[in-house]
C-alpha cells in the first residue's frame, strides 16, 4: 500500500522519474501491523528530492488526515527548507500543498505544483506558492495535517494542528493544479520536498491515518444587492436565498446609516412567492448607537424558492441600507447563541458559543470613512462575504459581513470589530447543525 512514488528526483546525475537519482539511496519504507509508517532516506548533495507515498485513492467529499513526526536535524538545513504535505500525482503533472521550514525556526504554509514542459521530471519551472507563517505546526513536530475535498472534487481545504482536537485553516478553496478534479488524480498521499541546500539523511513517521466522509458545511455566502440611499424608513431589497430544501433556515444581515438621530431596526419581512404571503423576520440580534453605521442579523425558517423579497423598516429615515444573504441547513433553526456591543475600538462580544458543524456570522460597522476589520479568537478563521473596506455612501459608513463553518465547540470565543474611527459595531449570530 505504501510503495513510494518518486516525483521528480534532480540534482547532478538525475536521470528522471523514479530513478531515485535525487538521493544517495532510494528511500525506504516500512510499516508496522499498527499502520505506523516510517520514510528514511538521504538527500543527494546539491539535488532536490521530492516523492509521495500513496495512502489512498483521493475522491470527492473526503477528509484525510495525518500526524508526522520529522526527523531532520541530520540534513545540511536540519530541515528548515524541508516539506511535509498532501501530494496529488498522475504521469508528469503533480501538486503538493504542506508545510515547510521558512529557512529560520518556523514553517510557512506552500504549496508547489507543475504540469509539462514544466512537470515533475524537470528541475525548473515549477510553481510555487508561499503562504506565509502556518497557522500551527514547529519544524520539529508532531504535527498534524488534514486536507479536506470539497463535494465536487474541485477543490481542497488544507488545515493543520498540534494535537489533533483544534484545527486551524491553511488554505481553503484551493483547486489541485493542474488538475481540474481530484478524480483525475492516479496517486495520491503524504509527500516529501527537499531543497537543494538540505543534503544529508532524514527519517519522518507517519502515523493516524484516518480516510472518512468530510463534515457537511451547513452555512453559505448567497449574496448581497447594491446598497440604497434614498434616506427612508423603508427599504426594499430582492435577495437570493439558495436552493430551497425543507430545513433550510434564511438569514439576512442588515446595514444602515443614521441621520441626524439614531435609527433602530423594528421590523423585516419576508415574502418567498409561495403565496403565504410576507412574514415577520426574527432580529437576532442588532446594534446602533449615535453616528453613522449600524447593523443587525435577522432570520427565519424559509424552505421555498430561491428568491426573496425584504421589506427593512427602521424607526425613522437611514440615509442608506445595504442587506446581505445567507442560507444555513439545520436542524435547529433558532440560533444556539448571538450578541452584539459597541465602544471603543477594539470591541467585541464576549463568550460566543459555537459548535463544531456548525455556523457563525459576524456583521461589523463604522462610523467614519475610515475601514473596518472583524476580529476573531476561535480556532477557525473568519471568511470575508464583504470586506470591511465596503461603503453604504461613496465617502462614508464602511461595513462588512464574515462568516465560518465552525469546526469546535466552544463558549468562549470573542468575534469583533477595529477600525481607525470611532466606536465600531458589531453583531455575531451562532448556529449548530
């Protein structure tokens, strides 16, 4: 099951794929009755070896998961240009995405891939992807790596972890190029990649390895329609809601600006098209306060259509609204957990709760024409739906709408908001599958 493949091994003498030319010995194998893997083997001076040893075949909707422990403190580097990843490999083209020593103490997240004239079986010309520092991980280990395939195949999540609990995100979103679809992948598992500079011998064990169904993302991003600003107490917005399906729960964030006086919201309504007519949102949870940006997350249980019309009604005339869609598959409509809070920047929301599959929102709002930023403590990072950089008015009022599908439960976590102006807000809604 865990032959190596060897991808690419240059450097002088190199004589192309699988000859193992890259070190001073083809790398040798072994695993125990446990499943325990163990890769040893000793980098050709002045060559770059890279190879994958096969740990599955790679489909659509999987989650893959390994914990590594280096031995690299006899390589010319002691590993600190050494990498550790998933690898993708069919014929010449390859993709790796992993882990590597950022050539000092730390690792950074990378991600190296090619396609012929520029193959694995060439020495230049591949592509390199340098994502900065990991989330997690020490050059000496264990470390842990999961890479996750989305439901169609097209792209991949890579994250990463210290003891195996709580994961932080690496890349997300990412296609295996130069493939289209991990279904085009022939081999597919942990892969190695060595600098030219890092000669010398290694040893790295593999070991929990786990292949299952990857979790169900139960929250989505639909959209958001152009701001108004007709200075009313009533907006009227067409929004998309996703494909309908009998547990689906539409939330809808909301933004206004202040006049003269502070406006609260006091109502929104819904009306799918099913012929029930409009129906009263619930306010999650909303907050205004004097100057100019203010939000708020409504929602309610909507399993029809995949268009809506909202009607926003505010205590008194905003100069402007803007709303943003969301869809969330739950079978537990009412939100597990939500807050909102105001002051001086920084400001957060204390003592959130998430559940791991789950689903958080963060809506954040300024007060100046001055950007604003979401914060957060958890262990899953914040996706940006409209950045903080987004104005209700052309000089004024910046807003901004974040979400994750989370991945731990917690009753600690504090989203928030910064900004260079004054007293931002900030609203946060939870909710579990």
């Amino acid at each position: 099951m865990f032959a190596p493949y060897l991808l690419g091994l240059r450097g002088p003498g190199a004589a192309g794929a699988g000859d193992g030319d890259g070190f001073v010995d083809q790398p040798v194998v072994t695993t125990t009755t446990s499943g325990d893997t163990t890769i040893k083997g000793k980098v050709k001076a002045g060559s770059f070896g890279k190879f994958v040893v096969p740990l599955a075949t790679v489909q659509a909707g999987r989650q893959y998961t390994f914990r590594y422990t280096p031995q690299f403190a006899q390589l010319a580097q002691q590993g600190k240009l050494a990498m550790v990843g998933f690898g993708f490999k069919t014929n010449n083209d390859f993709h790796i995405a992993g882990l590597r020593g950022d050539g000092s103490t730390g690792l950074h997240k990378y991600q190296v891939y090619g396609t012929p004239p520029n193959g694995w079986n060439v020495q230049t010309g591949h592509t390199t992807n340098d994502g900065g520092a990991a989330a997690s991980g020490t050059q000496t280990g264990p470390n842990y790596l999961r890479l996750i395939t989305s439901a169609d195949g097209t792209t991949y999540t890579l994250k990463s972890s210290v003891n195996g609990t709580t994961w932080n995100t690496e890349f997300t979103g990412q296609t295996p190029s130069p493939f289209s679809n991990v279904s085009g992948v022939a081999t597919f598992g942990v892969a190695l990649w060595f600098n030219n500079a890092d000669a010398g011998p290694f040893s790295i064990t593999i070991d929990q390895f786990a292949d299952v169904v990857a979790p169900v993302d139960i929250g989505s991003y639909i959209g958001s329609p152009a701001a108004q600003t007709p200075n009313s107490s009533s907006y009227t917005f067409t929004i998309n809601t996703g494909t309908a399906a009998a547990n689906r729960v539409t939330p809808v964030v909301i933004f206004w600006e202040n006049s003269t006086s502070v406006r609260t919201l006091t109502g929104v309504t819904i009306d799918n098209g099913d012929g029930s007519g409009a129906h009263a949102m619930n306010i999650a949870a909303q907050q205004g306060g004097a100057a100019q940006g203010a939000c708020a997350i409504v929602w309610l249980a909507n399993t029809f259509g995949t268009t809506a019309t909202i009607v926003v009604s505010f205590s008194g005339s905003a100069l402007a609204c803007q709303v943003a869609s969301y869809r969330v598959l739950t079978a537990n409509p009412t939100p597990l957990d939500s807050g909102a809070n105001t002051g001086a920047s920084p400001v957060t929301i204390a003592d959130i709760e998430v559940k791991s599959g789950g689903f958080l929102i963060v809506a954040i709002a300024g007060n100046t024409n001055t950007d604003c930023a979401a914060s957060y403590n958890g262990a899953d990072t914040l996706a940006t739906d409209l950045s903080g950089s987004t104005r209700l008015e052309t000089s004024s009022c910046p807003i901004g709408s974040f979400s994750i599908n989370t991945t731990e439960n917690s009753t600690t976590n504090d989203p928030g908001a910064t900004t260079g102006g004054t007293n931002p807000k900030v609203v946060a809604v939870s909710w579990q599958a």
